[in-house]
C-alpha cells in the first residue's frame, strides 16, 4: 500500500525561497537516480504565498520512505534547510485509492 505526505515550508524571504529551491533541486536530482520506490517527489510554489512551498511525497510502502531519508542527497536537504526556513508543518497519509496511486482497483 502507498504511503505519502505532504510538506508545508514557509521561508524567510524571497532569496530564502530561492536558495531553498535550489537545495530541494539538488535532492531531487538523487532521488530521480537512487530511489525507485519513491514514485512522486514535488515541490509546489502556492499562488500568492510566494515564500510558500507545498512537497507532494508519494513512495511505494512505508520501507521505501525510510530508505528515502537515508539516503545521503536527503540527509543534506534535511540538514540544510532549517537555514531558509520560518517554519515547516509535515502530515503524513497512508493511501487508501487513486488515479495513479499504487492501490488503483480500477487499473487491475
């Protein structure tokens, strides 16, 4: 079964938001290379919050998040962000069906 989350950042200020980006670029181009079991990884601006970002995580199991934030790429990303940041809230979800989602019925 899936298991996703979604990440609320909010950065200092406008370069904060940059530099921020930046870093979750860098991360993003190991976990496109190292992590088949993270099946979408998405950093969202929010119309009209400009130092707003919204990460959409979806992996295939709670095995392939844990080998996820133990990779070397994340750890970084995890370490340097608290620099940019104001604050962050993280709520985690556990799939239960979807277009695309690992437990779609219909696509069986």
């Amino acid at each position: 079964m899936g298991f996703g989350l979604v990440v609320r950042f909010v950065a200092r200020d406008e370069a904060s938001a940059h530099a921020f980006d930046e870093l979750a670029d860098e991360a993003l181009n190991g976990i496109r290379t190292h992590e088949p079991g993270t099946l979408v990884y998405v950093n969202h601006a929010v119309p009209d919050e400009p130092h707003t970002r919204i990460f959409y995580e979806l992996y295939a199991d709670r095995e392939a998040f844990e080998e996820h934030e133990r990779q070397p790429h994340v750890r970084r990303f995890l370490t340097e962000r608290a620099q940019y940041l104001e604050s962050f809230e993280v709520t985690f979800l556990n799939e239960i069906a979807g277009k695309g989602s690992s437990v779609d019925k219909a696509a069986r």
